[in-house]
C-alpha cells in the first residue's frame, strides 16, 4: 500500500491569505513530482453523518473551485476533514478542531496511510510524532513558544524550514536545535512562467485609460506595513502613473478605496483578490511591478511570494531594501532599489525605471531565466534532502 506525503492546515480552503497559498503550492509541488500527496484541511460545511466519522479521510481530486482557485495541477489530491459547526462554535478544549483532529483522525485514520507529514501546525506536528509518524515543520513567524525537548529531538522530527535567519535565531532560543532547522525562500508557481500577451494586452486596454502612459502594478496583502499606504502617497506625485493593487479581501478593498478618495489619488485602483492566471497577465501587462514594503520588525521575516511571482513575470522591478531581499541585489533581477519608508525616493526610482526599463511583451529574459530555481518543485526537492531516506515518501511509479 502506497503511503501518502500529507500536508495539513488547519484552515478551511480556499481563502485569499499568503500563507494557505504557501501551503496549497507546497502540497501542489510535491505531487507534481510524482509522491502520492494529499492536501489535507478543516471541511467547511461538515455534517453529522456516519459516514463524516466512519470514513473521514477521503482523498479525491480537487473540486475546479478550489483547482482553480491556487492554481493546482492534477496530480494532487485532497481531503477536507469534517469539524461539527457545533463543535466549531462551542470552542471548549475537547471540541476544539485542534483536538479532534490531534486525538482522533491523526491516531485513527491518518496514521495507517501516512508516511509523512508536512505543516505549520505545531499541535499537528506534536500528534504525528507521538504516533509515529515522521513530520517537517514549516514555521515562519516570530512566535514566543516553547518548543517541546521531547518533540524536537525526537528522530522522528525531521527538519524545521522558515524563510528568514531572525527567525531562524528566535528558533534556536526557544529550543529548537540549530541542526535541524533550514532557511529556504518561498516559491512561485510555474504557471506564472507561461506568457499571456492576449490576456495581458486586454488588461491594458481596460485599466489604461484617461490618458495614463503608464500602468504600476502592486500584488500582495493590503498592508500597512506592505507599504500599500506609501504608494497611495506616491501615486498623488505621479498622475502620468496608474497604480493597481491587486490582493486583499473585501473589507480591505472597501477601506483602502476610502482612504485614496480622501487623499484625493485618483490614479488609484484596487481589483481585490485574482485567480492565478489572471494574476499572471495583469503582472505581464504592467509597465513595472512595485514592492514598497515598509521597514520594521515585518521586514526582517517576510519571504513574499509576490517578489517571486514579478521575478517570472519579466516585468521590470522596483524594490525597497529590506533585509531579506539583499541577496538579490546584485543579480541584477531588480530594475530600481530605494530605501523603504520613503516616498520622494520611492517615487524618484519609478520615474527613473520607466525610463531605463521599457515595457517588453515578451519580459526581460534575465529575470525570467534567474527566478527558475525558486519554483515550489526545487523548493520541495530540497527540503525532502533533508529527510532520512528510509521515511521518505516513495514516488509513485
């Protein structure tokens, strides 16, 4: 019996948040080269029915919703696990989803088809060691938490991966041992390496109106600290200039709409969250792609999947200097670096790129050919080389 490679959230799917991305395009990336992988979540409209206890654990492809809604490819399955509403709304510690998924489908029906897990779950990582079960951990934030000594250096316990050496230090003095910790970037989907000139040029002819010359493009959260303020500032210095923001849900949209009108920028426009392939395009259809993330504690950790995204689209770049993207600096991948928190550099560096940086159907080829190691396929290559050959997932043959 083929054991499957099990990546867990304890979230319902889908919802527009980078880190479910993350995992949905691990899990994707995985099955694509060719384990028999299984994205496993909390069901969202689960039911008292026998059969939601009796057989919880369903693999299936996933429905076209969800397919299209990260992009995944038909090698991956998944399985929603069924959480009562009431137990959902009751919220007490032996109802709690964390529970019932720790004390009863981990022991009863994940063990006997598992041959690892993969989460940024810890209570999932905790459940699959004290059954036996080989786990990576994906832990991306500064967090004050303990980790446990009996967990840890369990030989079970394979490796813990994060994006970021702050983070990777904050690890280390809560106790995780620094052998088994590794920083890797995040990735992008390989889908965004596909060229979309019809779709990209319809993009245009929409949004390029009233004499804009040019269109700059912002995807990610809507985020203060993203630095999505800061460009509205600098939007009102360049009316030549439309900004598009795409991303974030519909609160965020709604407030952030409110908040251009009253600084009067009306080279403004928020699209709110796309589907993958339409991302895709309107990232090649822009004249250049903004990252102004502010500085600060969030600037020390971040590993945006975005910076990835622009790198295959081939659009020119304008980048702020924050830590964690230094490394590229030199790789010549990034049209214009300015400091970030400051909107009359900001605002300088995008004149000068629309300038030195022409709009090329096609993308510039550099970026293009350099973002190819960061796909989500090397990503996981390299985190399974960590793993002990005898607990690794058996590619399907």
């Amino acid at each position: 019996m083929i054991k499957h490679y099990i990546f867990f959230t304890r979230n319902t799917l889908p919802q527009p948040r980078a880190d479910l991305v993350q995992v949905a395009n691990c899990a994707n990336a995985a099955a694509n080269l060719g384990y028999s992988t299984v994205l496993t979540y909390l069901g969202q409209d689960a039911r008292l029915r026998p059969i939601d206890w009796l057989q919880p654990f369903s693999p299936q492809l996933p429905d076209p919703a969800l397919k299209q809604f990260y992009n995944l490819h038909d090698q991956l399955k998944v399985a929603a696990l069924p959480i009562p509403k009431l137990c959902s709304h009751l919220r007490t510690k032996l109802t709690h989803p964390s529970t019932i998924v720790s004390k009863y489908y981990v022991p009863l029906h994940l063990r006997p088809v598992t041959q690892i897990v993969h989460t940024r779950d810890w209570n999932f990582v905790k459940a699959a060691i004290s059954c036996r079960i080989p786990a990576i951990y994906e832990h991306h934030h500064h967090e004050d938490k303990q980790f446990e000594p009996e967990i840890v250096h369990h030989p079970l316990f394979q490796i813990a991966v994060t994006v970021a050496d702050p983070v990777r230090e904050s690890m280390i003095q809560h106790g995780m041992p620094p052998e088994k910790i590794v920083k890797l970037h995040n990735g992008f989907n390989r889908s965004f390496l596909v060229r979309h000139s019809a779709a990209a040029e319809q993009w245009r002819q929409q949004l390029l109106v009233n004499n804009y010359s040019y269109m700059a493009v912002y995807s990610g959260g809507l985020n203060p600290f993203k630095g999505v303020n800061l460009l509205i500032e600098v939007a009102k210095s360049l009316p030549h200039v439309l900004f598009v923001f795409a991303g974030g849900n519909q609160t965020q949209v709604a407030a952030y709409r409110q908040l251009a009108a009253e600084h009067q920028a009306s080279n403004v426009k928020f699209l709110g969250y796309l589907l993958h392939d339409q991302l895709a395009s309107l990232l090649q259809a822009a004249d250049l792609l903004v990252h102004p993330h502010l500085s600060g504690e969030e600037a020390t950790f971040t590993s945006p999947l975005k910076f990835f995204d622009y790198m295959a689209s081939g659009t020119p770049i304008v980048a702020t200097e924050i830590p964690p993207l230094m490394e590229f600096k030199n790789a010549g991948v990034v049209a214009g670096w300015c400091e970030p928190d400051q909107p009359l550099q900001l605002a300088d560096c995008i004149r000068r790129v629309l300038q030195t940086h022409p709009r090329k159907s096609e993308g510039y080829a550099n970026s293009i050919q350099f973002v190819q190691r960061f796909s989500w396929e090397n990503r996981i290559a390299t985190v399974l080389s960590y793993v002990e050959d005898s607990l690794k997932p058996a590619p399907i043959t």
